[in-house]
C-alpha cells in the first residue's frame, strides 16, 4: 500500500478509496514535474503538452470516474484537527487533468467527452464538499473555480446534450451537508480536545504546535491542572459547542436568505473555547464563513445551470435569448435575494449575473468580480 | 452571356427529367454526375416539405433547430453523393453552343443549402468532425460547380460558396483543429490555382462558336424579354444579311473574342487590386466595333468580363480570408487563446492582402475578433460573409468613350 493510501483509513465500496488511488497514481515527483512544466497559455505547446498529460493520465481519470459512481464517504469517522489530507492536493491536480482533457477533447472535435470531463470536474468538486470538513471545503471551492473556469472558456463550443450533461451535474449543496459538516468539525473539534486534555505535551506536538505558540501562562495553566480537571473543562467545552451547533442547525434549515444575516449573529457571540487553551482553534468561527461559502458556490452553481440553459435555448431556435424567462421559466429567480438574476443581451453575446454581496459589483458563474457599469 | 439567354429557354419537363437529361448517358467517372444525382434526391417532396419548414424557422423560432435536423435526415443520402463526386474530376457535360440549357443550376444551389442544415445538425449532435468533413465537403463542391463549366457554374458556385461561408461564420469556434488544418491546405491549393480563367475562356470559346449561330438562328436571342425595341430593330438588320456580310461580321466579332482572350490572359498574371480595371478595359475594347450590330453581338454573347472579374476577386479574397480564420482558430486550438496581432501567426505569408494591398484587417475583441480585407473600390470590405456595399459590385468603372451609335440609340451595353 502506498504512503498516500496508508494515511488514508482505507473504506472498502466507497468511491473516496478509487479517488484516493487516482491521486497517488497521478502523485508522483514525475508527474509533478510533467505538470509544472506545461506550456501557458498562448504558448506553441500549449494544447499538444495537455495531450500528452492526459494520455498519461488514463488510469488515474478511469479510477476517479469509478470513484464518482459510487457513493463517496469520508473515510475518517470523527476526524481531528490533526487529521491529514494528504490526497487533497492530488484531488485539485485531478481537477486540473478533467480541464486538460476537456480542453483537449473540444479541439479534437469531441465536445461530448468535453462536456463529460467537465461534469466530472463538477461531480469531484461535490463529491469533496460533502465529505469532510473545513480543508475539504476550501478544496471544493478551488476545484468549482477551476471547472467553472473551464466551463466559460468552452461553453460556447457544448452541443444541447453537453449542456444537459453539465447542468445535470450542478447540484447545489443541501443544507444537511452543512449542518453533517458542522457536526464533523465539531465532534472532531472535541476529540481534539481531550486527546489534549489526557496529554497536552504530546498532543500539541504531535499537531505540530510550538510552546511559542501559546501564552506561557496559558500553557503553565493547563499543565498545571489535573487530568480530571481537564476532561471535565473539555466536557463542559463540548456541551457549549452542541449548543452553539444546534442554533447554526435551526438557521440553517431556514431559507438561503435568511442564512447569513442570522450566522452573522452566531459570530458576533463569543464561541467557547477550550479552557485554558485560548489559541486553540474555535470551530464556532467557521459557522458564518462556511454558508457564506456555500452560498456563493450555490449563487454560482444556479448562474452556471442557467448559462446551459441559455446556450441550449440558442442551439434550438437559432438565437439567444430576449429575456432570461425564455431560456428558463423556472430558475430566474435567485432564492437568496428574492430577485430575478440578471440577464443582459448585447448582440450576440450576453452577461448573466448576480449583484455581489456588498451590491457594489457583479458575480457572474466564474466568480470574477467585474466593476460596475 | 449566352448562358443566362438560354435559361429562358427550359423545357417544360418535371425538375427530374430535366436533371437526368443533363446527365444523358452516366459515365460513372465524372462528379458532375453525382451532383446531378444529389440535385434529384433533393427534389423529392419529402426533402422539399422538410426544407419548407427551414424555411419557415428562422433564427429565434422554436423549429429553428428541429426542423433542420429533419431536414438534414431526410436528404442525407446526397451527402454520400456530393462525398463521391468531390473524389472524382467535376466536368459540366454537354456544353456545346447557344442552345445548351441548365436546368440544373437552381438544384445546384439547393445542394448548398442542404449542407448548411447539415452542418447545423451534426454540429448539433455533437459530431464535430463529421460537421467539419461536411463543411469541407460543401467547399470542394462549390469550387467544383464553380469551375466544370461555363460562367453560369461560376455563378451559382460562389453562391454555394456564400452558404458554406454562411456556415463556416455561425460555428466558427465549433470547428475542430484537424478541420481547419484540412481547410487551410484547400485554401492554399485553391489559391495557387486561377481555374476561373478556364472558366472564362471556355466562355468565351462556346460563344466563338455561337456567333455563327447566331446568325443562322437569331430567333435565339430574340426570345429575351427585355430585350428593347432598338435591339429588336437590330435583329430584324440580321435577317436581311446576305452571307457574306454575315461572314464578314462573324470575323470582325470572333476577331474581337480572340483578342479579349489574349489580354485577359495578361490582365490575370497580373496583381489582383488590378483584375476588375483590366477586365473593364477589355470590355472597353468592344467599343471599337464600327459597327453597331458587331457591338451588340460582342456585349450579348461575351461574358461581363469586368463582373466576373469582381466576382473572382471577391471569391479569392474570402478564400484567403478563411485560410486566415483557420490559422487563426488554429493557433486559439493550440495555444489557448486568440493572437494578439497577425504578426502572431506562424504564416506571414497569409497575413497579406493583394486585393487591399497591405494586411487583412484584424480585431481582437476580448474572445471574439473581427476579420475582414479592405477589399476594392467596387466590392467594399470582404469578410468570410460578404455583404455588397450599397452600389458596389455592379460597373467597375463608366466608359471613357462612346461609340457614337449609342448615343443613337442602337444596342444596349
């Protein structure tokens, strides 16, 4: 079993372990080397050298896609914050392979592998996001970035068929993912916890923390307890952050609009931390700043489902459309405003668009802030 | 042209008879043949009620799509046939005189359109190597009509011309790397090529041999509808000839032709800017007929040089234009991205525009770009659609001097 493999806790059935073996496959030092050496754009290589990757590429991309046709379940049952991911960096390279292949695909005249390898992209940034927690997320955001990138660059070149095949691969989260993902960082949040409380010296070393890193006092404090003391702050810690989760729970079933203001309250209120060790990490402050993430991959997700089904309105009847409710009757409307997404047709182009947080410039699919006016 | 008098002469046959007799007897070794064929598998009322549809779809409508994918399915066997004419040498059979007729022609331009519904479809579908085969198919086709016969061929040729262009526009970011690759090299050899002259020439040698015919049937040409009554005037002076002077008059024109065809020769050696002045001036020369009958002949039965040569300019130049295009989308296909400039471009030697005389003119507008030659005084700009500027491409220049007989109202240039 490979280093990669070894650190991952192997589930047998889940698509996580064939996404695992895609990654070490595509992990070694020439691979990476084969990779940080292709031509940029505009270069004379450019598409030839992407060519010659994906080729070499094949087995991984066969076991990523039987990876994404099963289930894909982390493999850590309570992760800690410890836990590693070595396979996360690997998973962004596979995510650039799918944008390599697609790019490659649609020169040679094969926008249905395109289409396919862009879904994929779409499929392991799902499959990502919902398993895991804070570091998973933070790389599902840079595999929708990259694929919705993609996605604009070719998407004028996807036939109808393409474009169904990618928009039925946007799927927004569900507020259950978050509230599982919640759940999982704090219960991982706990083992942390009183894996420190049992031993403080080796804990923190072995998470990499430096004495420098704490307040000597802090530090002093803690060592200075007895281990019962310990584990009772860390029980008394664990029923403070179930608390502060089941009140970002009750939000978060609430309607998209209503997500941020009220987590914003949640933020402004002083988490609990593990006493007597005040740097620690406070999972409580990721509660707003991962629906606002969501929310915007969710913006984005419902902006990209609608230029698919713009464009395939233009295959059908030969030209864009005047209005948005044209190309879609049903998903104008973006639920987190309560106001139709806008649509703007100049010739034979279009923007299609979302105000940004602040209303001061323009989200549109690829997440590029454009100035106003 | 003798062969736009002709036209008014067709039968009365169902479109398919007269198709087939165009034919006569297959010899299965000319394309002609097979375009023939492809012509009449188009006149069949399932193909024609399919493509009324098209026609009843244009952009924005809801059939806009489907209806050319049906369309394209019920005529697909012309494709293999258009596929196998295009493998073989194209000849128009059965040019001989001033009697030949073509019927074909409208059926021709039928073909042409048939590919654009075709591509639309397997673009579609998402076969875009097959859509590039058929674009390149329908390029081969249009040059091949365009140059197995007379002018007429040349006519209706570039109007396919303008439908495969038509198509090559709407999906030019669709087309695949190895189908710009393909059409690059057919552009060059198209290129190195002036088969419009032989064209031209073929023309003008079918015309030597009806201005005797002329004489023995002047009923031909009398059976024009606009013709006027001056011109009417004149044919009756025909009638009352005696052989001789008819002999004499059939020199004095085929003298004319003759010389026509040695300096058209020299007009296209020369650079493109000056083919429709050169041509224009050949055209000139038929003012110097004394006579007001040997002009009449000479402007009826000779091609419209300078129009033609308006014609082949255009058609060269949007030949180079899309050569650029597919360097152009080669190099995005390569690279990523649009160049910045021509000077980008691996081919310098297809940046220069002969027509305009300098580049072609190129864009950059964020993912898209615009392409176009500056053209000449008479076409206007020329692009990979070509648009005719109000009041361009008709005369390329007015007479320095008339003959005195027109001011008398005799003939008709």
């Amino acid at each position: 079993m490979s280093m990669l493999l070894a650190m991952v806790i192997v589930c047998s059935s889940t698509g996580y372990e064939d996404l695992v073996q895609a990654a070490e496959l595509i992990g070694s030092p020439a691979f990476r080397q084969m990779e940080a050496v292709l031509p940029k754009l505009g270069e004379r290589t450019w598409l030839e050298q992407r060519r010659q990757i994906v080729a070499k590429a094949d087995k991984a991309m066969a076991l990523l896609r039987s990876g994404l046709q099963k289930p894909v379940m982390d493999p850590h049952p309570v992760p800690r914050l410890d836990t590693p991911y070595p396979e996360l960096v690997n998973f962004r390279t596979l995510s650039r392979l799918l944008c390599y292949e697609a790019d490659v695909r649609i020169a040679d005249g094969n926008p249905n592998a395109s289409a396919d390898a862009i879904a994929d992209g779409f499929s392991l940034a799902s499959a990502v996001l919902n398993t895991g927690g804070d570091l998973h997320t933070v790389t599902a955001e840079q595999i929708y970035d990259r694929t919705f990138a993609c996605l604009e660059r070719i998407k004028w070149q996807l036939t109808p068929k393409d474009l169904d095949t990618v928009s039925s691969a946007l799927k927004t989260p569900t507020p259950s993912i978050l509230i599982t993902k919640i759940d999982g960082i704090c219960k991982g949040a706990v083992e942390t916890a009183k894996q420190i409380a049992d031993d403080p010296d080796k804990e923190l070393a072995f998470m990499g923390f430096k004495e420098a890193d704490f307040a000597p006092e802090v530090l002093a404090t803690w060592r200075a307890l007895k281990i019962e003391d310990r584990r009772t702050r860390v029980t008394e810690y664990a029923k403070a952050l179930a608390s502060a989760e089941d009140r970002c729970s009750r939000i978060l079933s609430l309607s998209e609009a209503l997500w941020l203001e009220s987590l914003n309250v949640i933020s402004e209120e002083s988490g609990p931390e593990i006493p007597g060790a005040t740097n620690l990490w406070n999972p409580t402050s990721i509660f707003p700043s991962f629906p606002k993430l969501i929310a915007e991959l969710n913006t984005r997700i419902r902006l990209a489902r609608l230029e698919c089904s713009v464009l395939r309105y233009r295959w059908v009847t030969g030209a864009l459309p005047a209005t948005l409710t044209q190309a879609s009757p049903s998903e104008t409307r973006n639920p987190q405003t309560n106001k139709d997404f806008n649509y703007e047709l100049r010739g034979k182009r279009y923007s299609l668009w979302v105000p940004s947080f602040h209303g001061k410039a323009r989200v549109s699919m690829t997440g590029v802030i454009l100035e106003d006016g | 042209m003798i062969t736009l008098l002709v036209l008014n002469l067709l039968l009365q046959q169902d479109s398919t008879s007269q198709l087939r007799s165009v034919i006569g007897t297959p010899t299965g070794r000319n394309g002609y043949e097979e375009y023939i064929n492809a012509a009449i598998e188009l006149q069949k009322p399932e193909f024609e009620d399919a493509y009324r549809l098209v026609l009843k779809s244009p952009p924005g409508a809801d059939t806009f799509l489907s209806s050319r994918i049906k369309a394209a399915n019920v005529g697909l066997k012309a494709k293999s046939m258009i596929l196998a004419g295009n493998a073989k040498p194209v000849a128009r059979p059965g040019i001989a005189d001033l009697k030949t007729v073509f019927p074909e022609m409208a059926y021709l331009r039928m073909v042409s359109r048939y590919f654009a519904v075709l591509v639309c479809k397997e673009f579609s579908e998402g076969r875009y190597v097959e859509a590039g085969d058929s674009i390149l198919a329908s390029l081969v086709y249009s040059q091949n009509v365009s140059h197995a016969g007379v002018v007429l061929n040349y006519l209706v040729g570039t109007a396919g011309l303008g439908n495969v262009l038509q198509s090559i526009d709407e999906y030019l970011n669709l087309v695949p790397l190895s189908t710009w690759k393909k059409i690059v090299k057919y552009c060059d050899d198209a290129l190195a090529t002036k088969e419009f002259v032989d064209v031209i020439k073929r023309e003008l040698a079918i015309s030597r041999v009806s201005v005797e015919q002329f004489f023995n049937q002047p009923d031909l040409v009398m059976s024009m509808e606009d013709m006027s009554q001056e011109d009417k005037d004149l044919l009756d002076r025909v009638k009352a000839l005696t052989p001789q002077q008819k002999q004499l008059m059939v020199q004095s024109v085929r003298a004319s032709m003759d010389s026509a065809l040695t300096k058209l020769q020299d007009v296209f050696s020369k650079n493109e800017s000056g083919w429709p002045e050169g041509m224009a001036m050949i055209e000139n020369d038929r003012w110097q007929h004394k006579d007001p009958l040997a002009y009449f002949l000479s402007s009826v039965l000779e091609p419209s040089f300078s129009n033609v040569a308006i014609m082949a300019v255009r058609n060269r130049a949007q030949l180079r234009v899309l050569r650029l295009h597919g360097l152009i989308q080669s190099y995005r296909w390569e690279r990523g991205v649009l160049p910045k400039s021509l000077k980008d471009l691996p081919r310098q030697d297809a940046v220069t525009d002969p027509l305009g005389n300098g580049e072609f003119q190129y864009t950059l507008q964020g993912d898209t770009y615009d392409l176009f030659s500056k053209g000449h005084s008479a076409t206007g700009p020329i692009g990979l659609v070509y648009k005719r500027p109000a009041g361009k491409g008709e005369d390329v220049m007015p007479p320095e001097q008339s003959p005195s007989y027109l001011a008398n109202g005799l003939g008709t240039p």
